[in-house]
C-alpha cells in the first residue's frame, strides 16, 4: 500500500484518458509518489490537499474535508476511500515533463 497527499493534479495531453496524481508520502520522509489514474468523473474531482493511497491496480481517493473527519464515525455515510482505477505502477513521474537537455 502506497499513497500519501496529493500535492499535484494533471492531465496527461501524451496519454489520453489518464490523469497523473503526485503524492508525498507521510510514512517514508514525505517521498514524492506518483501515479496514473483513469481519467472518469471521481478522477477529476482530485484536488491538491486530498488523500490517495493505492494497492494493486485501484486507488482510493478521500477528499480533504473527509480525510480530516476525527473518526471514521464521522465518515460514515460520506465518500470517503473512492475506488478510482490505476494504471501501471506507482512511483512514476509526469509523462509529460519536459526534461532539461545539455548539450
């Protein structure tokens, strides 16, 4: 299990359908971790602040104000752990980043 607090939000113009989410892991030295996601109606919905973790090939999505409930009691009968499909694996950069050439 991966995931962390989404510090950026993109859609990648080179691969289409997909948005990329940038995390920083809390548990590990807030390392960065980023992945792809299906790009649907709860994937666009993704803000920096909110919480995403993954396992396989499925994310889980938590919007802030949720993620900042106390207890899950107060998350009962809210979204929260939103099942958004995963592409490829976790750890990746943003497809589509320009990379400094030197020549």
């Amino acid at each position: 299990m991966h995931g962390g607090i989404v510090v950026e939000v993109a859609e990648c113009r080179s691969k289409s359908g997909l948005i990329y989410v940038d995390c920083r892991e809390r548990r590990f030295g807030l390392e960065s971790a980023g992945v792809l996601l299906v790009r649907n109606e709860d994937s666009l919905r993704i803000d920096i602040g909110d919480a995403l973790w993954w396992m396989g090939q499925t994310a889980y999505w938590t919007p802030c104000e949720i993620s900042l409930a106390l207890t899950v009691a107060h998350k009962k009968g809210v979204d929260f752990d939103i099942p958004i499909r995963k592409v490829g694996p976790g750890g990746v950069e943003y497809p589509d980043q320009r990379k400094e050439v030197r020549q």
